[in-house]
C-alpha cells in the first residue's frame, strides 16, 4: 500500500500499546502515549455536546479509538476524514470496526454526504462546528494531509457560508419590508431588452478599474454604462456619469462604501438606480433620483408580486452582468472585475478605502489564474461570485451574447475571453442610452407615489390579520398544550392531541405562506429547543412537554415580533404619505427621518416639495439645520464602520499566520507575493518586521541559512516584537539543522524567557546532546508552573525509569493515573517497574 510513493507498512505497536502506521505518524506515541498526548494536544475541545467535529485524519485509527473509549458528548457526531490509501490499509485491522453510530470514517469524495446524513446544517446554524487536524495531519509526515486538510476547510467554509445565508433570511426580509415604500418600479416592467445588439460595460471595483476609465469617459455616449455602486466616489472625481448604478447589499456598510452615489441625483441628468429589492435603505430612501426594483416587492404570495427578470448574486457585478443581459446588450465588457488581488495584494482600484488602508496580506484562500497567465491571491467572496459568473456566462452565450473582460490581470472565467478595450468597435454616438432611458423611465408623480403607498399599506393590513390568526391558534394550542400534559390546574387528557392535530394542520395548510415566514424569525431558538433529541423515540415525557411548548411559544414570539414589524413599515409609509400633503405634520415628518437614520430624506423631500420644504425651513430653522447637520456628517466622516473594519481584516498582525503555513507548505511564489506587498504598503515602520520575517523564511526555503538568519537577526529587538518569538523558533531550527548545538541552546534560552512552555523542548535538546541532569531540571521547573500536565509528568518518569531511578519514577506514573485514571502508557510503565497500578 502506497501514498504518493510512501510505503504505508504494517501496524507497529509501542512500548505502550499503542498501534499505529509508521509511514502516518513516525515516532509521535513513542515518546509518552497517544493518551497522555492527545489530552496534552487538545484539552477539552472533543467534550462539548451538540458539536459536530469534522477531524482531517486518524492517526492510524488511534484517535478514532481514543474518542470512542472517552465517551461520546451528548448530541455530538464525530466525521472523520482521511486519505483513501490509509483507510483503505485501516479497514483490514480492526480498528474501525464497532464504531458508535455517532462516529464516521470517510474520505474526501463521500464526506459531504455523510456531514448531511449527520444532519451539519443544524450544526452550523447554531454555529456548533469544529474543524481539526489529527497528529498525522498537523505533523504531514504524508504531505497529502496537508492538502487534504486544506480542501476540505474550504470546501467546509463555502458550505457554511451558503447554508448560513439560505437559512438566515429574516435580515433580509427586514429589509425588503423597509424598502416598501421606494420600491415602487419593477426592473422587470421598464427595462426588458431596451438596448437591443448594444455593447455594454459593467464597471466594478477591482485594481484593474482605473486603467478603462480614460476610454470609457471617451466613449461613454456609445457605451451603455453600468457601474456598481461602492465606485461613485472614483467615477465622480473622473468625471464620468454612468447610465445605471447598481447596488444589492443590505448592511449599513453598504451605505458607508458607495454613499457618494447620492450625489449623482443632484446632476442634471443623473443614472437610474437598479437595486435589489434588500438593498440598504440609506442609500435607497435617501436616493433622489428614479429607481427600479428586482425581484418581489413582498416576502408572501401576493397579486403585488410582479414577473421580475432573472438576476443573480453574490456580488454586485454578478447583478450588474444580470443586468446588462437583461437590457439585451449583446457584447459586454467587464472592466474593474478582477475577483482576484493586485501582484501587490491589493483588492480594489486606487482611490477605494481598500485600497488607501493597504494590501490584503493575511488571506488564505486559493489562487486563481489571470488572463495573463499568472497566478493572483483571491478571497472566499470573490470565489463565489467567479462561479456564478460561469454560469452567468452559459447562460449569457445561449442567448446570443458575448462578454469580454478587459484586463489580463482578472481572473479567468470560462466563456468570458479577454479583449482590450481598443479593439471594440463601436456604434456612433447618434441615439446616446441616456436618450433612450428618460422616455422610458419617467419621473414619478406625486399622485404615482401615493397610489403606490396606500396599495402597499392594504396590503400589510390583510397579512396582519392572517398573522393575529397564526397568534391566536397558537396561544389556543398552548392552552391545550396545559390539558394535554395537566398543567397549570388542567386535568390531563389525551383528547387535547386532537384539537392540537387540527391547529398544525391550519397552520400548515390555510396558513402556509405565513407560517413559514414567521419561522424565519424564530427558527434558531426552535432548533436550540430541539437539538437534545434528533429522533423523537429519544425523548422523555418531560422532554415532548417542553419541546412542545417551546415549539408554540416559539410560534408566538416570532408571529409578535413580524406584527411590530408589520406595525412599523405601515408607520414608515404613513409618513412618505404625510410627505405628500400640502400641509405635512413636520413632527411626524422629522421623527421618522431620524428614527430610520435617514437624515438626507429631507433632500429628496425638498427637490419634490420645494414650497413645503421652505416653510418647514421657516418654521423649524433650528431643525432643519440638525438635518442637514446630521446628513453631512454621515457622507463626510472619514472613521466609518467600513474603515474600522478594513483596519482590522488588513491589520499586518494576519500576515504571520500565513507566513507560516505558506512557509510549512513551500509555496515560495506567494511568500513572494506577500513580499512584494509589504515593499510597498502605506505604513513601511509598520511593515518592515514582516518583511524581514517573511525573507527570513524565503530564504530558508532556498536553503540559504546564513541569509535567513540575517532577516531574522533583525527581529531580535528590545522590547520584542510580537514576531519576535517566532523569529528566535526559525533561529532554534535552523542551527539544529547546521548542527550549530551551542546557538540552538542560546534561542531556546531566549524563548524560556518568552514563556516557561518552551522548557520541555529545551529539556528534550539537553537530553539528546546527554546532558541529561540539566533535561531533568528543566522539567522540573516547567512542573513548578504546569504541575496537571501529564505529558510532562509522563516524559519526567520515563527520564527516572532511564536513568533506574524506580522510587521518583512510580511516584511520577502514580501522579499521571491520578490525573488521568485511562492512561494506558502510564499504567504499563507502572507494571514493567513492578508498581501495584491502581484499579
């Protein structure tokens, strides 16, 4: 049996019973016992019950064996996954044999099934998944664990992102229900194939944007011009007017990267906004300018709900590839499309706050290939909206349509060829798009707006009722809940079920459409509720009561809580109808505006009602200039959300990690990426420690030690530096590997100063270099300070047992049995040294 050319061998068995492959974890038991090391490597983290642990490995069936006899946490499910080749040569020995069905041994191409025959999505929804690496794959003495480990986390992370987002739907429906009253065209009946045989350009935010933006600002009359939003501020100080802004997210953030869209309105022929029907209300209810809708107007079956056209997530230019399709352009140039980083690491064009807080160098994610035939660091986002773009693309050429992008340095997406912007040929400029789109697309009346809100306002009164419905079936199923179980003074009879079988089926059925989306809104507290018992033959009497009547009171809350929500849309709309009035209730007015944030609303209010607006700047100056005060505040402050989160998911402090696992897995050309972004990041005090960490370690890799301890000497500060500690392990290795005993003992004396974890490893070097008192006194001192860490206690024994020290060595072992009465290695050292070994 063989792995990439490594002989897997037989089962050897070490002086503490421990079974294992040699070829998949060498020596690593020999030394204290997988018990004693397996409790010294991951503490506690196998005891949390309702877990789902995803483990990349075995450890030749001794891990798996060592779960099994510790015991399974209630309600926690064990999935193993490891290399075909070792499971293959496991499955013959036994060691996987009788396992409890809440553990699986799988491999990569079946794990999935098995995570969704364990029921994962109920894990990760209560955000109750653990992903590890055994011993085999931490140590990648067989380097496919290390890729392994490595798919399978991202295979893992896309999973948990997509059912986090398909099942959190209540922040989305939120906002939908917000948008009620703005949402008032349909993309679908205005904008349907209006520019037949056209060539569009989708702009986005990616580094290669501001190369097109000099021949788009040339061309932008024969161009149908779509831009994403988060570029308005880039677009504006270029000079350029798109014909359509796109947006789609629903985050406040949102509003904080493409808040300068807003000023587009105040131009004399401004874009129209298409927005998903879920964008952020900032920026929708503060828009001056006409905007269309995708997708439904309401989260319910209703005569409301108009026909919409196909549009696609997850990212904005995804919506606005949708969208140019939709308009029936038939050639479509991705500009700023990068889905991937700049050589440097950057994420976004020049002139984003992306791209001003520096390089994204602390990502882990794979790398894709780019028109030009590099290889480019990119994110999980960025992934997910290049295989949406694949589809986009199919989809696009059966239509007839062929799309193009524009810069070598994106990444490449099937059926979407690179072509440089000159050699587009173009219409003249005789019938300019933004022609076309102002006979199409008329402003709004103030009698098209109130008609608009009070069809929406009927509505949310008809859903109300069907709600208070859902409430009262519920609160009488709670009633009979009380007499099924004789509770709270009820005589307890059977009868109840029966009644209770008839409201389920109201709620199921006549009831459906609204059911469900109240569950929305309570769907994680029912499965808290419910995870003590997957199948129903597992409960006790006591645990049906309470899961029943947590179930309806479950019901309750979320049916209250959708009416408050219901009760505050109708609100927000009954003041855009006050908005309408040729004597408003100012009051009314100014407390929604601040109660929704949305301070700029009186700009749109006063461009629609000017002599209103006027009397109310009479009436209320000091109000007024609140207003206004509050609204340039929120398009001017530079420390927004945004920033304080770019700080944070660019902050250098992320490189280290990487480093390391680039370094551990020899990837030479990312390291060297990293470099290069560092060269010339913004904060070069800042970066400079990384850089010389990081050529430290491309310098180890091209196997020149003396050089990589010049880049590592320079971390050796005071005070330290926090790469400081990792500086002086990299020194320790590579003296080791020069033979250089004397330096090594040096790091590993500096490091002891660091912290006291670093005295075993320092008493293992003494020890192999015979200066074994000196081993000896190490450990003991780590003891003062860690006296409950078996491995230690253990390794101390194994030196008294050496060196015939029988007395100091039972009492060690005793010690080890007394904090750990399953420690096999312990108990057979306890025999060989004559020692009555405790039951």
């Amino acid at each position: 049996m063989e792995t990439a050319g490594h002989s897997l061998g037989t089962l050897l068995t070490n002086q503490f019973g421990d079974r294992y492959l040699y070829a998949v974890n060498r020596n690593a038991f020999n030394r204290i016992g997988s018990d004693a090391l397996y409790r010294s490597h991951f503490g506690e983290k196998f005891s949390a019950e309702y877990q789902f642990n995803i483990i990349i490995g075995t450890d030749s069936g001794m891990l798996v064996r060592h779960i099994a006899k510790s015991g399974i946490p209630t309600g926690s499910r064990f999935l193993f996954i490891e290399l075909p080749e070792v499971l293959s040569a496991l499955e013959g020995t036994g060691l996987l044999d009788n396992l409890p069905a809440e553990i699986s041994v799988t491999t990569a191409d079946s794990w999935q099934q098995q995570a969704r025959e364990y029921q994962i999505s109920d894990f990760i929804f209560l955000d109750a998944v653990l992903f590890l690496d055994s011993l085999a794959a931490t140590d990648a003495n067989l380097p496919e664990y290390r890729s392994l480990s490595w798919a399978i986390n991202q295979e893992l992370m896309k999973s948990i992102h997509r059912i986090q987002v398909a099942n959190n739907c209540a922040p989305y429906i939120l906002k939908q229900l917000e948008n009620l009253p703005e949402n008032r065209v349909a993309v679908s009946t205005v904008l349907g194939n209006v520019f037949p045989g056209r060539t569009a350009i989708v702009l986005a935010g990616g580094p290669s944007l501001n190369a097109a933006l000099p021949w788009v600002r040339e061309n932008r009359d024969r161009l149908v011009v779509i831009a994403v939003s988060r570029i308005s501020r880039i677009l504006l100080d270029e000079g350029i007017v798109p014909h359509f802004v796109v947006s789609v997210d629903l985050q406040r953030i949102s509003f904080d990267v493409s808040r300068e869209m807003l000023r587009f309105a105040d131009l004399p022929n401004p874009p129209i906004l298409v927005n998903s029907h879920h964008v952020s209300s900032l920026l929708l209810s503060q828009w001056g300018g006409t905007s269309v809708y995708s997708n439904h107007l309401f989260p319910w079956k209703t005569e409301l709900n108009v026909n919409t056209l196909p549009f696609s997530g997850p990212t904005v230019s995804n919506y606005g590839l949708s969208l140019a399709v939709n308009l029936g352009c038939t050639t479509i140039i991705l500009a700023g499309v990068n889905l991937c980083f700049s050589a440097e690491g950057q994420t976004h064009a020049a002139g984003s706050n992306e791209n001003k807080v520096g390089p994204d160098l602390g990502q882990v994610a794979p790398r894709v290939e780019t028109y030009g035939g590099a290889y480019a660091d990119s994110n999980r986002g960025y992934l997910e909206s290049l295989d949406e773009m694949t589809v986009q693309a199919q989809w696009a050429r059966n239509l007839g349509v062929r799309i193009y992008n524009c810069s070598l340095d994106a990444a490449k997406i099937p059926l979407v060829d690179y072509k440089p912007l000159d050699e587009f040929e173009l219409p003249g400029a005789d019938s300019p798009p933004g022609d076309i789109l102002s006979a199409l697309v008329p402003q709004a009346t103030s009698k098209d707006r109130i008609t608009h809100y009070r069809a929406m306002i009927k509505e949310l009164s008809r859903v109300r009722g069907k709600l208070q419905e859902i409430l009262n079936l519920c609160n009488e199923a709670l009633r009979h809940c009380d007499g099924l179980f004789g509770r709270n003074g009820k005589k307890q009879d059977f009868r109840h079920k029966i009644q209770m079988d008839k409201i389920e089926r109201r709620l199921d059925q006549s009831l459906g459409d609204y059911t469900r989306l109240v569950k929305q809104f309570g769907i994680k507290r029912f499965l808290v509720s419910l995870k003590g018992a997957s199948r129903a033959e597992e409960m006790t009497d006591e645990q049906v009561e309470a899961a029943t009547r947590q179930y309806y009171e479950t019901y309750v809350e979320g049916t209250e809580n959708l009416i408050k929500i219901l009760e505050s849309t109708t609100e927000r709309i009954s003041s855009r109808l006050e908005e309408e009035k040729d004597s408003p209730d100012f009051g009314m007015l100014v407390s929604q505006w601040e109660k929704d944030q949305q301070f700029g609303r009186l700009h749109v209010w006063r461009h629609r009602h000017p002599e209103r607006a006027a009397a109310l700047a009479s009436a209320e100056p000091e109000k007024v200039r609140e207003l206004e005060a509050e609204f340039t505040r929120s398009m001017t402050e530079e420390e927004t959300s945004q920033i304080k989160l770019l700080e944070q998911l660019h902050d250098l402090i992320h490189t280290r990690s990487k480093a390391l696992l680039l370094f551990t897995r020899g990837e030479r050309a990312e390291l060297e990426t990293m470099a290069r972004g560092l060269q010339k990041h913004p904060d070069q005090e800042k970066a400079l420690p990384y850089l010389h960490f990081i050529n430290g370690l491309l310098a180890e890799l091209r196997d020149a030690p003396q050089e990589a301890v010049s880049h590592y000497e320079n971390l050796f500060t005071d005070p330290p530096h926090m790469l400081t500690e990792d500086a002086l392990l990299q020194f320790a290795s590579l003296a080791m590997k020069c033979q250089d005993v004397e330096n090594s003992l040096l790091a590993m004396e500096c490091l002891i100063g660091v912290s006291p974890s670093y005295l075993p490893p320092y008493g293992d070097l003494l020890k192999a270099i015979g200066r074994f008192e000196e081993a000896f006194d190490a450990y003991n001192r780590y003891l003062g300070f860690a006296p409950d860490d078996v491995a230690a206690l253990v390794t101390l024994g194994l030196f008294c047992k050496e060196a015939g020290l029988k007395e100091p060595a039972t009492e060690l072992f005793l010690k080890v049995i007394a904090k750990d009465p399953n420690n096999s290695a312990a108990k057979t050292i306890l025999q060989e040294l004559g020692a009555p070994v405790p039951a």
